[in-house]
DNA sequence: CATGAATGAGCCTTCATTCAT
DNA sequence: AATGAATGAAGGCTCATTCAT
C-alpha cells in the first residue's frame, strides 16, 4: 500500500468517525504514517481528500450495475435491489460523514433524533386515527407506513437540499399520491 | 427585539446559510449587534445556539397537530399533509444547516449531488427497463418512481443514521416490498 | 449575616480550593447569593476581596499573643508554640491560596512535589552517610533532621521572596551552623 | 539556539519576572520570536512549558550530588550546603514564578509581607522576653533565631501544603523539640 | 442599595498550508 | 519523494468591571 493508498484509508477511517471538521490534517497523516509534506505531496487539499473518500464510501462496489447498457436477463427490481441494498451499511458511514453539524454535539444531535421520533410517532398515531375511522385501510401496518412516509419526505428533502429538484412541492405531492393511493380504504 | 432574540435571528439567518462550522461567532455577534460577552450572557455556547435554532426550523409552526388528541374531524391524509407539507420550505435551511461537509466546498457538494443523479437516473433506467421487458406497469412515471425509490431510501438511512432503526434492513425490505407492490405489473 | 459578610465566606471557602485566578467573581457572586453590582458596593475589586481573605485566614484568632505587651507570666516557649500551632491548619488554606500557579495544573504540582521529596530524601541519605563516617551524632533522625534542615531552606527562600531579607546568604548559614551544631559529633 | 531553546528562555525570563498568568503566550512568543505555532511545535501548552521552566529553575545545576552514591570523601555538611546553597539564587525566581496570587497586586504582597514581618518580630520579642526571664540562653541572637523558627515553620507548611506529610503536627512538634534544646537555658 | 445585561480586550489553542532542507 | 518546523489568522470563550434601571 503505497502513501497515497494509505491517506486513503485513513480518510475512510476517520472522516465518517468523526466528520469533516472533527478529522485534522494531524489525525490523518498520523495513522497514515506520512508527513505533512508527504499529505499535500498526493492532495491538493483535505477537502479533495474528502471528495476522494465520499466518492469511495458511496459507489465502492456497484458501478456494476450502472455500467450495464444492454437490457439485461435479470429483472429491474432485483437489479433495484442490489443496487441499494447494498450501500446500506456505507450509508450509515456516508451520513456521518457528511452530518457535519452534529458531531461532538450531544444536545444536537439527541434534539434531531427527537425530532425525528416525533415525526414518525406522530404520523402513524394519525394513521391509527384514520383506521378507526374508516379512512385508512385496517390491513396496513401504520408504523411501517408511518417509516414509509416520514422515510419518503426526509429523503426528497435532503435530495433537494444537495440539489434542486425542478419543482419539489410537485413531486412531494405526487409521491404522496402514490402512497396514499395504496394506504386509502377506497380505492379509486 | 431583545439581545436573545437578535442572537437567535442571527443564527437562523447564518447557520443555514453557512453551516456551523463556516459561521463564526463573529459573524454572529456582528449581524446581531451583541458583543461576545453579550452572546454568551444568552447562550452557555455556540452549540446551544445552534441547537435553538434547529429547534426553530424544525418546528415553528407545527406544534399543534401533534398536540392534538381528541380524534379529528379532518382527514388523517389532510393532517399528515400539513404535517409535513408546512416543513418542506424549513427543510432545506435544516439540511443546510446540519450538512456542514459540504459547505465552503464547491468540490464534494458538486460531487454529491452527482452521486444523487446518478442514483436517480440509474434507478429510473431500470424501471423503463423493466417496462420493456413487461416487468413493470407501463402507466407509471419512472421518473417519478425513481424519485421515490431513492427518496424513501436515501430518507430510511438519515433516519437510521441519527437514531438507529431497530431493524433497518428489514424495515426497507418491506418498504421496498410495499413500493413493487404497487409498480409491478402483475398484482398479487 | 449581611452581604459583605457572606462574600467574605465565599471568599474564604473559594480562594483556597480554587486560588486567586481559579476563583471568578461569577463563582463569587453566585455562591454568596449576592449579584454582581452587589459586590462591588461592598469591595472595590476582587483583588481587594483576596486581600481580606488572606488577611482573615492568616490572622484570625491569633492577634491576641501580638497585642500582649506586658512581660508575660506564661514561658516564652508556650507562647511562640501558640502563636504558630495555632496557624497550623490556617496554613494549608493559605499556602493553597497563594500558590496560585500550580493550580489547574496537576503537571506543574506533581513535579514541584517530587521535587521536595527529593530534596528531603537525600539530605536524608547524605545525614546517614555521615553518621556510617562519624561525622553525624548516631543518635539523630536522620528523616526529621533532613526534614528539619530543608523546612528551614524552603521557609527562608519564601521569607526572602515576599520581602527581600537584608542578608539572606548570611543568615541562612548562620541558620546551617546552628543546625550543624546540635548534630555533628564532635561538639566543638 | 533553536526554537524551543528560545521558547525556554523566554520562560526562564518571563514567568519567575511576572508569573504564570501574568504572563501571556503572546509576550513569550514575542521575547522568543518565534510564531503562536511555532509554540506549540515544541511545547504541548503554556503549562508544560511552565513545568519545565520550574524544572530548570530547581534543578539546573545540582543533579551531581544526588546521584552520588558511593560514600563520599567530602563532609555530609558541605555536601548538604552544595546541595542547597547553590538553589538560593534560583529560589527567588521559583518563588516568584509559583506565588502568583501576589502577582499584580501591591496591596496583597504588602499585606503577606506585613503578616511575615509580624510573625518574626512577635517571636523575636517573645525571645527576649524568655531571655530576661532566665528562660531562653542569654548567648542566643533572638533576631537569627527567631527567623529560624519562622522559617521552619513555615517551610513545613510550604512542603505539608504541596505535598501532604504523614504526621505534621507530630514532626513540627519534634522540630520545635529540636530548637529548643537548643535555645533552652538549663539544659535537660 | 441592588440588579444583571452588556462590554470588548484578551485568553489559550488549533488549523491547513508552505517551504527550506 | 519526503520531511517537519514554522506560520499567523482565526477560532470559541472568559473575564473583571460598568451602568442604566
């Protein structure tokens, strides 16, 4: 493992353990057992190291499946499938990375996840609501389908927070569309 | 306005716009007109602040259907929708905010909003795909659907990122399950 | 007990757990259950505090032997035994009060310690190795000898530090022959 | 002399002159010229490099005599003297660098110096009463001896405060003992 | 008498980066 | 190619003190 490789390494071991900020130069030439000089011998900078080990964390491994042009025996959903199940234990390493702001923040990030509960208790006790009242479905499992929803919307935000989406509030209504269409007693 | 309320203005103002880490309490006390000691005579710290203001873009203004207990006369599709259709403008401050590795780094936001297409448009290729090789119901809109593929998943692994899902990987099975329930073309 | 009498015990209770810059007037202030403004209506700054503080730790209870002019029926001995025993527990809190750099700063105290201890511990050995070559009295304690001798250097130098003495190489040597005096073998 | 020989001096300069908080990172590195970063190359912080000067200031030139272990043929006596004479020069700067309390502030050293002075006039006085009571020796210097008891005094304080004793009392009682024997008229 | 919000200079420390060797 | 000493701006934060109320 020559240095650069082994900057590399140490990117991917830090940076999602301790976040952009948390992870200094020192920390990383440290463990990779290099110099300073040597660092900015292979980067240009620790932000182009970090786009390095972002790019590592979210495609090692599948660029397969994108690759493949010619319609392909195996059916789309598998190939769906295997095309996000597999980050799904890069994506923990992925989020952290990135989810700057709360690392070393106790309070934020204990207050975010609250947050997050919140949302999705209150979502499925209002799918309940609409179970007994003969809106929702009885057969769905509301704490699946509240994770669903809350799930859905969290995604398209943070999509949209990375990049615009054309017209958000549309697509956000049609999705959930979508999901409604299957929840509703009555299908249209 | 009292000294709080400016701090607090000055964070909701710059946390979102530069990240925590790109907002120096400079800044801070400059747009707030507040001197530092001033600052820390309303907040124990600069994180406090930041978790205040958090606080704020998460839910100023939708307190109150969670509040509510008795059952509702209105729908439980309405009340989710105002539950989370209010949020939707508050979200991207939020992300923002909390996606700091990406701030002042022109590189890896770039990069990862790359990575976010590719997904996108990989997935939506593989539902035509699937669409040609009668796997996958023609009426639907693969553009659409590919959206809300990687939504609800890229939503299930920040859910699952800040507060640890039980069984993460059983629950985007069967959100998954739910999704090809309904774009399959052959219904069960 | 009115205000100036309960800064005076926060006072008394925090400059010799905390020294003079480990004490801020906001630990002050608060353990006195006065404000701020209140303080400084009683004293005229924090160092004006100390000083009373220091003044009430080293006197109190003791300014009656000084007043005492008469020749006096109890033995001189008696007396000198009180003026010091007395002080002995006083001392503690004042020395922590005054040594002020060591704390905060386990480093720096532990050095200083090892230090003395070194001073005695040889003194002690050299005391012994006099006594196995006939120059030492047999009879001595070595440990309380060197005890002796280096309490009295130490006790000199900070006499010397707070107030210059006229001669102090002078004096500290005539204070090592009367030591020398009671312990060398041979009484000249 | 190299960067960390210029921070030591400026150490060795600044704090026995003005103590430790009275002596800011900013004046050593201005006196040494070198960077902020540059100190912190050579030291870990302002306290090491306090710890260090500390360990000069005791301890330069005097580690011969300690590590001397085989018997001598030079006098216990001068080799104690070596051992503790030297360090009178260096005392007062030890003083001066860890007494800080006084640091800064007149009227606190004027009033511990005041308190010294009583101390040794209060004893000196008690002296010469004991000597016109037929109590104390006529032949004594009450002046030297009364800096004596101080001195010891208040050096068996200065070691039990920064480094507790097993028995003060007991070994004060005992060295008070030893003085007296001395000093005593009608010897026992 | 008493309050406590406000001050702002100053603190120690960290940082990514450079460059002479 | 590699080193690591040096940089110095910027960081968050603390402090004794003041003053309008």
């Amino acid at each position: 493992m020559d240095g650069r490789e082994k900057i590399l390494a140490s990117g991917l071991e830090l940076f999602p353990a301790k976040g952009f900020h948390g992870t200094s130069l020192r920390d990383i030439v440290r463990l990779a057992g290099v110099s300073k000089g040597g660092f900015y011998h292979h980067f240009e900078s620790k932000e182009e190291l970090f786009a390095a080990v972002v790019e590592r964390t979210l495609f090692a491994g599948n660029e397969q499946p994108a690759a493949e042009e010619s319609p392909s025996a195996r059916s789309a959903e598998k190939q769906i499938e295997e095309l996000f199940f597999a980050p799904l234990r890069r994506a923990r390493s992925y989020y952290a990375m990135v989810f700057d702001g709360q690392k070393g923040s106790e309070i934020v990030r204990k207050r975010i996840s609250e947050i997050f509960h919140h949302h999705i208790e209150t979502c499925s006790k209002l799918l309940r609501q609409g179970q007994e009242q003969g809106e929702v479905r009885d057969s769905i499992d509301c704490d699946l389908w509240s994770l669903q929803i809350v799930s859905t919307l969290e995604g398209c935000f943070l999509l949209h927070s990375v990049s615009p989406l054309e017209n958000p509030e549309e697509s956000l209504r049609r999705m959930f569309d979508n999901i409604w269409r299957v929840i509703r007693k009555v299908d249209i």
